[in-house]
C-alpha cells in the first residue's frame, strides 16, 4: 500500500463509523422473521396458545354471568307481580285495631287479680263484677300504683326503724324460760315499717345490720334483809327458730337496797346481723325475793337497720 493510500485509510477510519455484518441469513422465512423478532424473547408460541385459550373461557363466563342475571331478573319481576296484589287484599280484610277492641280484651277483674288492685283515675276501685271492661288507661294506672306500692314497701324495709314501750311488771315468765322473766304488751311508739308483734316476741322485719337498744327502769321491793346489794341481769336475746334463744348482748346490775325497795335504770345496746323473721325479746332474771312494781313506761325496745 502506498503511503497516499496509507494516509486516506488513516483519516477514513478516524472520521467515519466502522459497521460489521453479524449472522445474515439470507434464506430467512417470514413468519419465522416475525416470531423471532416481533415476539418478546420469553414468550413462546405455547404462551400464546395459552393466552387466546383464556381469552375465549373468559368470554364464556361473562355470557353465563349475563344470561344468569337476566333469569333472576325475570323471577323477581314474577314473584313481585304476584305478592303485591295479596298484600293490598290482606290490607282490605285487616280490621283495623280501635281502641274499642282492645278494651274487650281487657276485663277489669283480670287487672284486680294480678295487680291486686284496680285504679282508674288515680281513684281505687273496690267492687269489680265479673263483666266490666277497663281501657288501657285503666290497666296502665293500675301497674304505676302496683309499682309504687311494692318500691315503697322496699324502701321501707330497707329503712326499717322502730321504738316500743311497755309498763309490764315483770311478773310473767319467759316463754322458753323457768326463771327468766320478759317483757311483754309492747306497744308500738313509732315505726317506719311494718313489723310483727306477739306478746313478748318482735320479729325483725328485713335481712340486714341492726343497731338494738333496751331501756328498763327498775323499781322493785326487795322481802329479804339479808342483803344489802341485789343482782339483776338485764338481756336481749333472740332465736332464728323460735326456740332455744340466746343472748344477743347482756348487762349485769347490782343495786342497793334502801328500806327493802330498790331502784335503777339498765340501758344495753348492741350491733347485730339479723335474719328476717328472727325472734327478739328482752329478759330479766333477778332473785326471787324482789318483786317487781309498776312503772309508768318501765321498759323500752327499739331497733333500726344500719
């Protein structure tokens, strides 16, 4: 090569692009040119055979769905077509609901028996025959008073106070006892609840804490003279059965004997869990040569819940 020519080549291959023909297949088919070259290099023919399969399953599907939708479509329509015509005809027949209908089924008798009372217009009705009708009116003014009645009695029973007094002389004995003598003919001083009262028993009225107290005043006459100082034992007792009672809170006094008489106050109190329905009395046990005199309001009772 000469050195004209050496020089040309030189400035050619600094100036232009150097291009090299790589793996030309000349007798290429077409469609094999296209798969290769317009198809991603991952996806194959099985790919695609795939993809047109699915296709036509999804267009199958949403036919279904389609021909589906318009059968439930036409059953409604059917099933409205015919219950409303039956729901406008049960509204015909219905009778309506009158307040006169229901006091027919309200009898005035019915709402004595379970209420225990009957009230209209916030007045108590006593005499009830068999057929007379009450309104609504009548059974809604019969349960506000029932209601009253039992939140009032609940209210009393958990306030439940009272205050007895007595001018026994002591003379009787004690029920369960043979020398025990108790106080008895209490009579009731005040009260916030109603309570049972027999002779010489008072029975606590409600479960709860109880504060007692007893008050007696002894004025007696003492045949010996012996002694210058008598005992006397002054109790609270009580019994969840009514029988066998024992003390609840006890006071041992010892008093002087002036002129064969003698005289004293005794005051005990206790705080105490009682069951309702517990029996309560108070006893003196005291020698037999003192003899008990009257005494105006001589002995007292009293208890309250807490």
């Amino acid at each position: 090569m000469s050195s004209s020519e050496e020089k040309w080549s030189n400035q050619y291959s600094e100036n232009s692009a150097y291009c090299t023909v790589v793996n030309c297949k000349t007798n290429m088919d077409t469609n094999e040119y296209a798969r290769d070259k317009l198809l991603p290099l991952p996806f194959s023919t099985k790919d695609h055979h795939k993809t047109i399969l699915s296709y036509h399953k999804l267009k199958i599907s949403f036919m279904c769905m389609l021909i589906l939708n318009a059968l439930l479509l036409v059953v409604v329509v059917i099933c409205m077509l015919m219950i409303v015509p039956n729901i406008s005809t049960m509204d015909d027949k219905t009778p309506p609901h009158t307040s006169d209908k229901l006091q027919d089924h309200v009898t005035c008798l019915s709402i004595k028996n379970k209420l225990n009372r009957l009230y209209r217009n916030g007045q108590m009705v006593e005499n009830v025959k068999d057929d007379d009708k009450c309104s609504m009116e009548d059974l809604m003014d019969s349960f506000v008073q029932h209601v009253e009645d039992v939140m009032q009695k609940n209210k009393s029973l958990d306030s439940a106070a009272f205050h007895l007094v007595t001018n026994n002389t002591y003379t009787d004995r004690c029920q369960d006892s043979k020398t025990l003598h108790c106080l008895k003919n209490w009579k009731l001083s005040m009260n916030t609840t109603k309570i049972s009262v027999k002779d010489e028993i008072i029975e606590v009225p409600s479960s709860g804490p109880y504060f007692l107290y007893s008050r007696v005043v002894i004025n007696a006459k003492v045949n010996s003279h012996v002694n210058d100082m008598e005992t006397i034992t002054h109790s609270i007792r009580s019994s969840n059965t009514g029988h066998h009672f024992s003390d609840v809170e006890t006071s041992m006094v010892k008093c002087g004997v002036i002129k064969n008489t003698m005289s004293h106050i005794s005051y005990i109190e206790k705080i105490q869990y009682l069951e309702q329905g517990t029996q309560i009395k108070v006893a003196l046990d005291f020698p037999k040569d003192i003899i008990m005199q009257p005494s105006v309001n001589s002995g007292a009772f009293g208890m309250f819940k807490l």
